[in-house]
C-alpha cells in the first residue's frame, strides 16, 4: 500500500491512473512480482498436481465432478458464471486433465499460459 495524495484540481481518473503507476513503478523497483502472473502460474502448477493424484484424493475426483441435479452447461441463478477451470480449458482444451498426464508438455505449457492472461483478459465477456 502507498500512499498518494490527490492534487487540488485533479480529476479521479487522472489521480487514480497517476497512483496506480507510482505504485507499480515502486511494486517494481522493490523486487515485487506481478501478482496476477504469479496467480496464473500457481493455478497452472496445481492443475497438473491435481490431475495427476489419481489414488482417489479429493482434488482429483472433484475436477470431474459434475452435480446429478445440473442437466445443462448453465449455472443457477446467484452462482458465478465463470468456473476455476474455465481459463485453463480456454488454453488446453476440454481434454486438460489428460493433457497434465504428460508431465513434460503440462511443464513446457506453463509460460504459455502466464502470456496467454493478456489474451483472456481481453477476450472476457464480462470486462
């Protein structure tokens, strides 16, 4: 957190826009990494985790657990419209939990997916 003062006369958009590139600049300077990058990476390295367990843990069987009472692809009312799996799906296909068998190609994926949030950013249709 830093703190920046917002000048008499100026606009918010400007002073929100000036404090959040002063904050990034000393994010930078400091050694911080970009946290969505490493959020996009995590979830890429436990995905693979999660897929290869196949010795009946949990995480395992709840990535292809789907509810008896869901017989459409929709989400009931109140319910998030995104899942947790759906930008990976986006990048690997229906078929990831296959694909993450293959430790070596699932490894070599990985900076594909980090580079690939920009293109999914975009693309969202709730931005």
């Amino acid at each position: 957190m830093t703190r920046v003062a917002r000048q008499p006369e100026e606009d918010w958009v400007d002073f929100i826009t000036r404090a959040t590139h002063l904050s990034e600049e000393l994010a930078a300077s400091h050694g911080s990494k970009n946290w969505i990058t490493t959020h996009r990476q995590r979830k890429w390295q436990f995905a693979g985790k999660a897929a290869t367990h196949v010795d009946g843990r949990w995480t395992h069987r709840l990535l292809a657990w789907r509810p008896w009472f869901r017989c459409w692809p929709k989400r009931s009312v109140g319910h998030p419209v995104r899942r947790w799996s759906d930008d990976i799906m986006t990048f690997a296909g229906g078929d990831w939990i296959d694909e993450a068998a293959r430790d070596g190609m699932w490894q070599a994926s990985l900076t594909g997916f980090i580079d690939a949030e920009g293109l999914i950013w975009r693309n969202r249709a709730y931005r």
